[in-house]
C-alpha cells in the first residue's frame, strides 16, 4: 500500500489530533490516576495512556492496515509494507498526571532503515501542531516554521533536557548537568521529550540532550529539529548513561557535546 509523505503526514496529523482531542478532555477532568508503573514505581502509567493509543492505533489500522506499529503502552504490531508508525500517545504522563500542562501526542511513520519520514508533535492544551516530513520544512500550524537565531556561544545557549527513572541513572545525569549548568544560560527541564525537541525546532530553546529516550519520544520531534536545520546526534551509552539524543546547531554541537557525550 504505497503513500506519498504528504499522504502519511496527513495520516499522522488526524491521529495526532484526535488523540489530543480525547486528552485534554481528560486533562480537565482532572481525575487520571495512575494505573501501573513500569522501570520504576515512579515510572507512571494511566489509564489516557492506554486508551489514547488505543485510539491511534485503531485509525491506523483502519488506513494503513498492513502497516507496522511501536506504540509506547502496546505490543509491537508487524507489517508488511516496510513502512512503521512510531506512537507516543501520551508523553509527559508525569506533568498530565499533576496537572501541569505540559504534554504532547507524538506520532511519526517510519521506513525500514528507522528513517523518519513523516511526524507530528501535537500540543492540544496551546493547540500547536508542529509537523515535518523528510522533504520541505517544518511547519507549525501549517505555516513553515520560523525558528529564532541560535546564539553564537554556548555560554547563551538556553539548554533542555531530561531525567531517567532509576536512581543510579539520575545520579549519573546529575554530574553532567552539574557540568553543563555553569558552561550555559540556564537549563530547562519540562517533562516531555517530544516537545522539548519541537521546542528546540522552533528556537525557544537553542539546544537539546537526554538519555534514556526511547524511540516513540524522539521519532517525530527528532525528524522536524533535522527539518529545521539542527544537527541531530546520538548519545552512546557511557557506564550508568544509557544512549540518547543530542540536538543543537552546527555552531553549538561540539561544545555541547564536550559536555554531554
């Protein structure tokens, strides 16, 4: 079942939306609860979570049937087009859960070398769509997006990053942030990985690393910084460090790396 990019971004884009749709009427509900943990007790899951994927993978599977999926809370499903979604139904549970809003649905379709082709990371609480495909430039909203002019030093760099669940790894991260925190502007940390890389796409930060990033957080949001002209790099595991991503412009990215990698 062949599609064009634009075809599997639509794809992505209606599932993306409509899982947001669901989302923040749960959000202002304000009654989630967790239902389960996974690496770690304080590694949360929901009931949105589940439901949420559930829808998205039901419309795929109603357009793109014979198509692959990896879904963050589901059983990898195989295909046989070559072509696999890549779905974070809910990332920045721990923010959803506290009601800090703060969370994103994440979609992104991928071919069988793991390159992206298309994706979406879909804000519903500010209503931002950002969106790419492997041609053309990143969008937000449907309009290309226009990112702010990165600082020439990484002493101005605003940096955003994450932590991992477990305590050796967080501990780990602490000696690098430590390291990194008087070598910038500042630090932010937000809870979604998926936004922090939309975010950094679109300039409201100027660079982007974390570890422990599993593939459906960083799928589409990795694909529109590439659109917008960043540098998009892997992070070896080091010791307790497990692999990562690190995202920052050209003039950025050596140094930053000197810090993280």
């Amino acid at each position: 079942m062949s599609a064009s990019h634009e075809d599997l971004l639509d794809i992505a884009i209606s599932a993306a939306l409509a899982a947001g749709a669901f989302l923040a009427e749960r959000f202002a509900a304000g009654q989630e609860v967790a239902t389960a943990s996974k690496s770690t007790p304080t590694d949360l899951v929901s009931q949105a979570d589940i439901e949420t994927e559930r829808l998205i993978r039901g419309m795929l599977a109603e357009r793109r049937p014979d198509d692959a999926v990896m879904g963050e809370e589901g059983d990898d499903r195989p295909g046989t087009t070559g072509l696999r979604w890549v779905v974070d139904p809910l990332d920045g549970t721990i923010d959803f859960l506290y009601g800090i809003p703060q969370w994103s649905v994440s979609v992104a379709v991928e071919d069988e070398s793991g390159s992206a082709l298309a994706g979406v990371v879909f804000d519903p609480l500010r209503d931002e769509l950002f969106a790419a495909t492997i041609e053309g430039p990143p969008t937000l909203n449907g309009v290309p997006l226009s990112r702010r002019e990165a600082p020439a030093d990484l002493g101005a760099a605003l940096v955003a990053t994450g932590f991992g669940y477990a305590a050796e790894v967080r501990a780990a991260q602490a000696e690098v942030v430590a390291a990194v925190l008087p070598r910038v502007r500042d630090i932010r940390r937000f809870g979604s990985a998926a936004l922090d890389l939309a975010w950094t796409a679109a300039g409201r930060c100027d660079a982007y690393y974390e570890r422990g990033t599993k593939r459906w957080d960083v799928a589409a949001g990795a694909l529109i910084c590439e659109r917008a002209g960043l540098v998009v790099e892997p992070l070896a595991a080091q010791g307790a460090l497990p692999d990562g991503q690190l995202v920052a412009p050209a003039g950025l990215i050596g140094p930053l790396r000197a810090l993280v990698g």
